[in-house]
C-alpha cells in the first residue's frame, strides 16, 4: 500500500513537470530572424568618420547600428526627455521645466507634441527597431523618489498645502502621493501608447525599467549578495500596467569603477537581469516580453574600457540568462578625439588610415593596459539595413569578408562550427563559404558565468612604450579592440550555454 502511494504521487510529480514544461510562454519572435541575440550600437559615433576619417565598420564585430552610427535610426532610436513631448521635470538647479510636475502639464498638449516629435525622429512608419525612451528625472512611484528626486514629493505636498491650507500633514501627503502617482502613470502609459500606435513595428519601453535597486556593494562589498530586496520585487509587481503596455524591456548594467574586476560584479548583474526576465515573463499573457540589456563599453563616469572578466559579467551573463540582446550604449564623448590603434595584423610601422580609432584625450582620466587585437577590417561603411525584413531585397544582414579570429582556437578548446549565413543580395564565390570555430569560454557553471577559482583575467603581456613608463599603463584600448573581445568572449558564451537550444528550437 505504502509502495503504491509513492508510485502515486512520482506519478504526480512527473505528470506536473510535464505540464508545467509545456505550459511555459514561447518567447517573441526574435528582432533578426535566426538571431535571438543580438549586440546593438547606442552610440553617437558617426563623428569618428567625419571627424578623423575613421570608419568603425561595426559589422565586421557582428554589431548592428544605424546608418553611419547614429543615435536614433532605422535599427534603435532613443527618446531623451527634451525630445519627446512636454515631458515635465525640475531642473538641477530647481527650476521647472513644462510644469515641473507632471500632474501640472497638460497630457493632450504632451501628447500631441510627442506625436510629432515621434513622426520626425522617426519617419517612416514600418520602424521595426529598438524604441527607447528615456525619461529618468522623476520615478512613477512616490516612495521611490529619493534623494535628488526628492523635490517631486516636495513640491507635490507644497501644491496641495496652497490648495487645502487647513488640512493635516498625513492629507496632504496622502492627496499629494495619488495626484502625483496618477499623473505619472498616465504620462508614461499613454505616450507609450502613442508611439506603439504611430510605430507598431517598434519594440518600445523605457530605459531603466524595471530596475531591482541592488546597490549595495557600495556600502558593504563584503557581504553583497547582489539579489534584489524583497521590496522592490513588490513594487516592480505594482508597476504591472507599465510591463502591460511595454512591447520590451530595457534594463540597465552599467559598471562603476567600484566593481571593476570585482567578484561583486557577476552578482550585480546576475540579480538585475534575472529579475527583469521575471518581469518578461508575467507582463503578457501570449509571449514573453524581449529583453534587451543597456551596457557600457567603458565604466561609468570614466574611459576605462571594461577589464576582460567585467565583459563576461556583464554581455557574456546577460546571454547566458536569455536576454534578446545587449544595447552598447554611449554618448557623444566618444568621437571627441581619435588615438591610433596599439596594434594591427601588419607590422606597427604600416599601421593603416583604417586603424586609427578615436578615444578621449587623456586629460585627468586614469588609463588601462592595453588588452591586445587585431587591426579593424577594411571596408566602405555599411549601407543602412534594416532589423526584421519582410520583403525581397531587403535580406539579412551581410556577413562580414572571411577575417582571422581575434583570439586563435587553443587545440581542445574548439566549440561548434557554423556556417556564416549571406545576404540574399551578395553574389556567392567559390571556397568563400567560411566555417568559423566558436571557442567555449573556461570557468562556466551552469546557466551563470564563472571565474575559475583563483582565476585572474588574461592579460596579453607586451613592452611598455616610452610614454608608459615601467608601469606599462598605457591610453584605454581602442573601441574595436574592445569589439573583438565582447566578439570572442560572447561567441563563447554562446555556445556553450544555447547552441544545443538553440538546435532543438531550429534557430540555427
């Protein structure tokens, strides 16, 4: 009888996995077809060629971008608050911009601006690529404007205290947390909804949400955990009509300089991608929401490039957590100034126009080593392409001319082979079909990237030059060697964690 009862209930057990197996939410049809990760440029680059003649040719890496590096395009366009609508906020200095409050901005006035701000920044209609906006002044819910953000609370109470001068404290504050909280979520719901109904094609959320608040490895490195406070999953729940009326989500790993090759790294970012995939997966009833990660090449605040082990921990985690794609994110900064890249695949003395790459003076930034690469392909600056074609000759995007691999395969560390797939728009050649080995990164442990214990990141020995000193701390790496590193690092990552996945699913 005893045996019987247990036969029952493995039964159960085995009957629910099943059920519970089957039942999960598919995943949205990825923004490339055949590519459910993706690396998009963020960048304002297109300076680097009209400045210094310098053509990143984002490609060869496997990176999409818009034409010519732009901010806003055809494959990501972004939103700040001073480009869509009348969007209301106080100024650093406190001063209010648009009414300050959003409960003291007319929303058909916002509205009706923010559509043509829309049709302008975006004008044609079939966008099917990344829409972004960026709103980060004030947060929609009241106990999360802390600290500089404080002022919306302020000034909220200081309205309603002129309005009803005889009531208590605790009225006033309560009136003042609904008027602002309601005026907020209509704000935000209402212009995602306009854009989704101009653009529908686009995949449309605000940067930043959701975030998890793990921050503190600033205050206790020592004992950071990087999970989420209970809390803030909590109020992430209450936040479900913004995920409701998001076709993406768009958090944020920026690294600062603080957990530069810092075991608190993986952690952090680990936590906060891990709780915006909760987020996909509860927001819509059909599919899972797509989630697209915001990162930096540099740390925040500086021109130090990102050590090897932080790329991992923060492109290579992302994918290995089931991310859409990592945005590379960056500001004008980046094409201020070009520097010569360090070094190439002729020798230093024939260094080539097209290996020059921009970077900021150094003026009083703290520099890193050089980590080694190759030279940048050559090649005209790509032609505008578009994300999701959906029609002849608009193909996929063309696969870059047969290159060396940043990093030659060591003997045993082969992953799989694939085929490089081509633009239905490039004639084929004979023996131009290149099969390229993946190869599997080290120190991986389940579905999270890890260091091996003890492990420090590669280092690619050199002499030190003249300007470096002993030291041997020379100007921050290119922005394309950065390019081949994320490449082999997140190929890497790949393929050890979702190729067999991807198989089953018939994506590759």
């Amino acid at each position: 009888m005893v045996l019987m009862g247990v036969q029952i209930l493995v039964l159960l057990f085995l009957f629910g996995v099943g059920v519970g197996g089957d039942s999960m939410k598919p995943a949205r049809a990825p923004l490339i077809p055949h590519r459910p990760f993706v690396v998009v440029w963020n960048a304002p680059t297109e300076s680097c060629r009209l400045r210094f003649k310098v053509d990143l040719d984002l490609s060869v890496f496997d990176i999409i971008a818009n034409l010519n590096e732009t901010l806003s395009g055809p494959n990501v366009t972004i939103f700040y608050h001073s480009h869509l609508g009348y969007y209301p906020y106080y100024s650093s200095s406190g001063v209010p911009i648009n009414g300050g409050l959003p409960q003291n901005q007319s929303l058909p006035k916002h509205l009706s601006k923010a559509r043509a701000d829309i049709d302008k920044l975006i004008p044609h209609k079939d966008f099917r690529g990344l829409g972004v906006i960026d709103w980060e002044n004030w947060r929609p819910q009241w106990v999360r404007n802390w600290g500089a953000k404080d002022i919306y609370r302020n000034k909220s109470k200081e309205h309603i205290r002129k309005l009803h001068p005889n009531w208590p404290e605790s009225k006033v504050e309560n009136e003042a947390k609904e008027g602002f909280e309601r005026a907020g979520q209509a704000f935000m719901n209402l212009t995602l909804a306009l854009a989704e109904g101009r653009r529908p094609d686009g995949l449309w959320g605000f940067y930043l949400f959701p975030d998890c608040y793990n921050y503190g490895y600033k205050q206790h490195p020592h004992r950071y955990t990087g999970e989420c406070p209970n809390i803030e999953h909590i109020r992430n729940d209450h936040l479900m009509w913004l995920w409701k009326q998001s076709t993406a989500l768009y958090p944020s790993i920026y690294l600062d300089y603080e957990l530069k090759s810092s075991p608190n790294t993986v952690k952090y970012v680990h936590y906060r991608v891990k709780e915006a995939m909760r987020i996909a997966s509860i927001s819509r009833v059909d599919y899972t929401l797509p989630v697209f990660v915001y990162s930096r090449p540099f740390y925040a605040y500086t021109f130090l490039v990102l050590s090897e082990s932080d790329l991992v921990h923060t492109i290579g985690e992302s994918a290995a957590l089931g991310v859409s794609g990592v945005v590379l994110w960056g500001s004008s900064e980046y094409a201020r100034s070009q520097h010569f890249l360090p070094c190439s695949l002729s020798p230093p003395e024939k260094l080539s126009d097209r290996e020059e790459v921009h970077r900021r003076s150094a003026g009083t930034l703290r520099h890193q080593r050089d980590l080694g690469c190759q030279a940048v392909q050559q090649g005209a600056v790509q032609e505008e392409r578009p994300l999701r074609p959906q029609e002849p000759g608009l193909g996929r995007l063309p696969a870059p001319e047969p290159a060396l691999l940043p990093h030659p395969p060591q003997p045993g560390t082969q992953g799989p082979s694939l085929p490089r797939q081509r633009s239905p728009q490039q004639p084929r050649h004979p023996g131009h079909e290149a099969q390229v080995h993946l190869p599997v990164l080290s120190g991986l442990d389940g579905r999270v990237l890890r260091g091996a214990p003890g492990s420090a990141p590669a280092a690619h020995p050199r002499a030190p030059t003249p300007r470096e000193g002993p030291a041997g701390r020379g100007p921050a790496p290119a922005v394309a060697a950065l390019f081949v590193s994320v490449h082999h690092h997140l190929l890497g990552a790949l393929s050890h964690h979702q190729v067999s996945d991807l198989v089953n699913r018939k994506e590759l």
